[in-house]
C-alpha cells in the first residue's frame, strides 16, 4: 500500500466511528490481539508438553513370538485390470421335456 492508501483508510476510519470512539476502539483492539497472542502462547505450550518422550528402550519381544519373515501361503496373482470378477461358461438350463416342431403347430382345443 502507499501513503497516501493509509490516509484514505485513517480518514474513512476516522468519519465512520468518529474521534470519540476511536481510543475505546483502539483499546479493544489492543485488548483482543493481548488475548489473541496468550492463548496461542497457551496452544503451543500444551502441544510441547503433550508430546511424548522417547522410550529409553523399545520393547523386544523373543524370537518364539515374532512374526515370521515369509507368509505360510503363497499370495494370490493380482487380477487383471479391468477384470472383477471370473465369469462362468453359460449353460442352458434343463428341462424335461424336449418340445416337437410338431407341437407347436398344432392349435390349443
């Protein structure tokens, strides 16, 4: 911003709230940024001290109890992109009773 920006603003200021307001306004505003830089004072103090020490030691568990290195089954292949899921040949379902051309010709009674 130039200069004469900031005395637009003061002048604009100044003709809103008027000379008697202004020292209450100012005193607020100072009031609000005191308040404003305690409290994130206050946030970056709890943060320190929530964060937790490093364990002198981490704990070691005996070689029975570990995990072992390779999975007892082999993995899976990855499917193919686009491919979810296997598809099944289509069979045609059964019936019991093969139809005759010579029964559909004939006309119901």
């Amino acid at each position: 911003m130039k200069p004469w920006h900031v005395i637009v603003l003061l002048v604009v200021v100044l003709l809103l709230f008027g000379a008697r307001r202004l020292p209450d306004l100012a005193k607020s505003v100072g009031q609000s940024m005191k308040i404003f830089k305690n409290e994130v004072k206050d946030l970056a103090d709890d943060s320190d001290a929530a964060k937790p020490q490093a364990p002198a030691q981490p704990a070691v568990l005996p070689p029975a109890a570990q995990a072992p290195a390779q999975p007892a089954t082999p993995a899976q292949p990855a499917p193919a992109p686009g491919l979810l899921y296997e598809r099944e040949p289509h069979v045609a379902p059964a019936t019991d009773s093969v139809a005759s051309p010579k029964d559909d010709a004939t006309p119901p009674s």
